[in-house]
C-alpha cells in the first residue's frame, strides 16, 4: 500500500484514500477509509451516483441505511459488496461509524471474485455471498487491528491472496476499458471491436460478465463523471 494517502477532515468526518501496491494497481483505483464520531443519523443523506466501479466495504461500527431511486431505505451488511449502479443511490449513516473499502476498476473486481459481475449490478449484497465463510474472518481480523493502517494492510493482504489464485482474466476486455477510460469514454464501439478484432454482441457479453454492464452504458458513465468533476473544481 502505497503511504501517499491525503486525510480531509471536516468538523466531524475524516476521509483518507490510498494507492494500492504495484500487483493491485491494475484492478484496484484505489483503498479508502471513511469515519464520523458523531454523524447525525440519517439527517443528510449523501447522493451516490454511478461511477463505473464496483466497491468491497467493510464497517466498523454502525452500519448504514441505503436507499435506491424509488425504494425505502434498507440496512447495509456489514461486510459488502457493492456491485455497479447505473442509477442514484442515498446512502445515511444510523450512528458512529469507521469503514474501510477498496474501489476497483471497472473490469477490477472480476479478477478477485469468480461470479458473472452482471450478477450483482445495483445490488449491495453481503461480502459472505462472494467468498462465504472467508467475509466473517476477513470482518472480524479487521474489526481487531489497533490501526487504521494495520486495517488497510489486512484488506490488501486478502486482495492479494485472492490475486494470487485467480484464473486468467480476459485481456480484451482489459484494453476496452483502459482505451474507454484513456479517451473519457469517447472512443467508439466500433473501433474498440476493430483493435480486440470482436464483434460488438460479443464484446457486450464479455462485459456484462467482466465489467457488469455493457461498454455503450460504460462510456456514458465515464463521460459523465468528467462532466461531474470538471463542475466540481
């Protein structure tokens, strides 16, 4: 884990994020941790919009309530994953809370847990679903450590074991999703089949398995978040 983390601190939250090891870098954006001591309690709900990666949460403390557009609110996991969103979703906490996560790469996740990611799109399903009786260890072990760099070490450590025993990944559909993200989602469908030398149905079945949703709804994503970032600075 890379030790260039940069902390934000506001009157009560504390965000950290971090750059993963060099074997990760490639599926892995990034590992974060997030806290609030005193958050109120459903008071502001936060906005979630789609991103193109999928997320694996782990909490420390209270848990959280989430809430898709047009469903009630529902109690999070403990442990989770959080497959990819192609809508808003509002996430509020229920009281104090220490979480630690790693965001992966569109095609990232798909490397670590053996399951069709199309499974799992705008789903948040327990981390048990995906490694079974692996989650509680994994919760627990983190749940125990003294620190929150001892906490990051043990979630990159799992990352790298499961790294370690994947199968083959589908370089194609690596080269799309680097291409996609390189041209912020402009590079057209046609060219990436013409480089990967696939055809489109083909291409959007490998993404729907690898990636969770097809290239098309991919680049509008990544088009949009560089809309979202440049109105943000």
């Amino acid at each position: 884990m890379s030790s260039g983390g940069q902390l934000l601190r506001g009157s009560k939250l504390q965000y950290a994020q971090f750059q993963p090891v060099a074997p990760l870098a490639q599926y892995v954006r990034c590992f974060w941790i997030m806290s609030d001591d005193n958050p109120a309690a459903c008071a502001e709900p936060e906005h979630v919009v789609p991103d193109g990666c999928m997320e694996l949460i782990v909490h420390v403390g209270n848990p959280f309530f989430v809430r898709r557009a047009g469903g009630g609110f529902q109690q999070s996991p403990r442990s989770l994953m959080a497959g990819q969103i192609t809508s808003y979703l509002r996430m509020c906490p229920t009281g104090p809370y220490w979480m630690i996560g790693a965001r992966f790469e569109p095609h990232g996740a798909r490397r670590f847990f053996d399951l069709p990611m199309h499974e799992i799109v705008d789903a948040i399903i327990p981390l048990s679903a995906m490694i079974g009786g692996q989650a509680g260890s994994l919760e627990a072990r983190i749940g125990e450590a003294p620190t929150a760099r001892k906490r990051l070490k043990i979630l990159e450590g799992a990352l790298l074991d499961r790294l370690a025993s994947a199968g083959p990944g589908d370089d194609r559909v690596d080269h799309c999703v680097s291409r996609l993200i390189a041209s912020g989602g402009r590079i057209t469908i046609d060219e990436l089949c013409r480089q990967t030398s696939i055809g489109a149905r083909q291409m959007e079945r490998r993404f729907r398995a690898v990636v969770g949703i097809p290239p098309k709804l991919l680049a509008r994503i990544i088009r949009f978040r560089r809309i979202f970032e440049f109105t943000e600075t």
